[in-house]
C-alpha cells in the first residue's frame, strides 16, 4: 500500500473512532477522548459508564428487539435497567470490549452504507458471504466479530466473495 493509502486509511479508521464514539454520547458521556486504537483500549481496561450505553440504546432502533441487546452487547435486558439506576456504574472490561466492538462495526457499516438506519436493516440482513447467517448473530464471539469485520472491509472494497 503507498504512503497516500495510508493516509486515507487512518483518516477512515479516525472518523471510524468519532462516530463510534458519538454512538456513546461522545466524551462527555466516556469521560475520554477516543481517537484511535490506543484510546478504545484504555477505555475498555477502564469500563464504559452505563450512561453511555443508555445513550447507544436509545439511539439503536434495533436494541428494542428481542435479544438484540445480548447479541451486541453481550448484556441483558435485566443487566442493562440495574445499569440505569446507577448512571455512575462502570461496565467490565468484557462487557465494554463487547459494546466498544459493536459500535465500531456500527459506525463502519455506517459510513459504508451512509446512514445509521441503514446500517442497523444491514445488521440484522441475512448475508450470502457470512453463510447466510446475520452479522448480529454472530457478534456473539469475538471469531464471528472478526467474520463481520472482514465482510465489512470486503464491501467497501468491492469484493463480494
């Protein structure tokens, strides 16, 4: 890849970071700047604040749907209202792994399909090269993550193995 490649990659990655971000409230709701790789780490080690998550839930249409929270999130409905009444609560490190992960994958099918709405009907779309399953359903593994990740990067480079 040429240096101008490059560039035009870490400048997708970094406006990859902001919209995932504005998915969580932005820094007021994190407490943190996230701009790159580096940043998410340190705020996963750390923990989300709940609050942030209340903000994500309520601007995904889909988090309503039944078992929709648990395939993203990793977290259950239940978990999610104890979160609610303690905005101050952190989340666990693998459970803010889970939600940085969705929101990451969110703000790229986003930016590839141009809307948030759009990327959360591609979300839960059954997709010939995932062997037919939704992306959703396999954001329950870090393997099916991956799997998602690498679907996404192969529609934005037009190859749709």
């Amino acid at each position: 890849m040429t240096l101008e490649g490059q560039a035009m990659d870490t400048a997708a990655t970094d406006k990859t970071f902001d919209v995932a971000t504005s998915f969580l409230g932005g820094q007021s709701h994190l407490s943190v700047a996230v701009h790159n790789g580096m940043d998410a780490h340190k705020l996963i080690q750390r923990g989300i604040p709940a609050k942030a998550v209340q903000v994500l839930v309520a601007n995904v249409s889909s988090m309503s749907e039944k078992g929709f929270m648990e395939k993203a999130l990793g977290m259950s409905l239940r978990t999610f209202q104890r979160s609610k009444q303690d905005e101050t609560r952190l989340l666990s490190p693998e459970q803010s792994g889970r939600t940085w992960k969705f929101v990451e994958i969110l703000a790229r099918a986003t930016q590839l399909l141009g809307s948030k709405k759009d990327a959360e009907e591609w979300l839960e779309k059954p997709a010939i090269a995932l062997d037919g399953q939704c992306p959703i359903d396999l954001m329950t593994t870090p393997a099916g993550a991956k799997l998602v990740e690498e679907h996404l990067l192969r529609l934005e480079y037009g190859v749709y193995v």
